[in-house]
C-alpha cells in the first residue's frame, strides 16, 4: 500500500506570495492532519481534516488555511507569505479519528 | 491543554549499548502516546503506541516503551543500539488517538558512536 504522499517536496517563494500544498493520504484513510515543524518551535499541529470537514485547528493565524476534497486528499494553502513560515510541512493521514497517524515525507518551504 | 517534555535535546551512545530516551507528558486523563523517529530530511516514521492495556508496548525495530501513570512518563528503550538507528525521536501524545491533533515533545537527536 503506497504511503502519504506530498507534492511538491521543495519550494521556494519570496515573501508576499501566498502557496499551496497538496497532500495525497492513505488510499482508505479519511483523515488529514497538517504539521509545521521548525527548528524553533518544533512540530506543531496546524488543523486536521475528516470527511471534507475541518474537525480541529491548532493557534496558527488565519493566512493558514486549507480543504480535503472528496477522495481525501487534502491542501494547505498559506497566504501573505512571511518570512517565519519557512518550515518543513508534513501532511499525516489517518484511517478514522482516532486512529495512528501516518506521515508523508513533507514539504519543505523556504520563503525568501 | 496537554504538553510533552523530553528533558534530553542530545544524546550519545556506543554502538551496542543500551538505550533509554525520555519523556515525560502533562495531561489530565490518560493520553494516547506515541514514540516517532525522524531520519534527516525525511517525515516521520511511527515507532510505537499506546492506547490502553499492558503498559509495556513492543514497537518495530526493537524498540519498546514503558507506560508509567505514576510517574507521567513513557520512556522508549533499545536493549543494543545499531549505527542507523541515529536519527531524532519525537515522543506525543494525543488525546482523542491523534485526531484532535497530536503534541509532540522537542525531540531527542540521538547520536551513535562506533
């Protein structure tokens, strides 16, 4: 069974711009979770996704958003890009809301 | 809100030596928690659980971890390190299985020796 796959792996944008991940679960898993993790702050959780509905969102600002479509797969969308948003973002998919979570290998953002 | 502290940010061992990392959680019921491990430029790789029941938990890699309710901690242990299990170990915990969002603890960047 193949695993969490994110797209694209590296990305490079410039402050200002806004960016869009994309995340491709488990085939059967139906929930997405969103991660940033930074050598400051470490891994924090960003919002998770369950049946096209976002169920939980972590303390990030609004500029953080994102949406899962019908067959699971999930985007993150991040806006007004600044220069902290520079982190690596892994995507995790579960198969229920309580289940292990899964991660993809993630995406690393670097904003310049 | 729950939170996870591994109070080791390095650690350095021989290889074919014990291990024992960490960690130590603040949660006011019992947590669903978790033993990650992230190899460089990669996610993160599950290496371990526990939900419920015996509180000694086997995982891959002979790893295995200790659920101890009084002491708030569920420390991960090898019995004999190999060189490539140098990597960082993330310890979590979530409180609904992960779906509410799990937290992590800073990590532990663990460093063989040969």
């Amino acid at each position: 069974k193949a695993g969490v796959t994110q797209t694209p792996r590296y990305l490079i944008k410039t402050r200002g711009q806004q960016v869009t991940l994309s995340c491709s679960p488990i085939s059967g898993h139906r929930s997405v979770s969103w991660y940033q993790q930074t050598p400051g702050q470490g891994l924090q959780f960003l919002f998770e996704y369950f049946s096209e509905t976002q169920r939980n969102k972590g303390n990030f600002p609004g500029r953080f958003s994102g949406r899962q479509f019908s067959n699971s797969r999930s985007e993150m969308n991040v806006s007004t890009l600044e220069l902290g948003d520079s982190a690596l973002y892994l995507c995790a998919s579960s198969f229920g809301t309580r289940g292990e979570q899964f991660f993809g290998p993630g995406t690393r953002l670097t904003v310049l | 809100a729950q939170s996870v502290t591994q109070p080791d940010i390095h650690i350095t061992v021989s290889e074919g030596a014990s291990l024992e990392l960490r960690c130590n959680y603040s949660y006011g019921a019992t947590p669903y928690l978790f033993w990650y491990v992230q190899s460089p430029g990669q996610g993160l790789q599950l290496l371990l659980k526990y939900f419920s029941g015996d509180t000694l938990v086997q995982g891959i890699k002979g790893f295995e971890a200790e659920f101890k309710r009084s002491q708030s901690s569920f420390n991960l242990r090898k019995p004999s390190v190999h060189w490539s299990d140098a990597a960082e170990y993330f310890c979590a915990v979530g409180i609904g299985g992960g779906a509410d969002g799990l937290t992590f603890g800073k990590g532990t960047h663990l460093i063989i020796q040969p």
